[in-house]
C-alpha cells in the first residue's frame, strides 16, 4: 500500500511582470464597449 502525504500541496508561479496593467487595459476596453453597445 502506498502512504499518502497528509497536508496540502500549493502551486506558486512568480507572476509575469506587467499583467496586472494589460488586464485593467484590457477590462476597460471591454466595459466601453460594453457602454456603446447598450447605449444603441
């Protein structure tokens, strides 16, 4: 029989440099066009 860890594993992952402003750039393009497109 195999012996199971007991605890929990994490994945970490060093986050790309610059994301987070691409993402909020991204996401305010969506909205506006999300407003044109509701305001028709």
């Amino acid at each position: 029989m195999n012996k199971e860890k007991v605890g929990s594993t994490e994945l970490r992952h060093e986050p790309e440099p610059g994301y987070r402003t691409i993402f909020y750039i991204v996401f305010s393009i969506a909205v506006l066009y999300l407003v044109v497109i509701m305001s028709l």
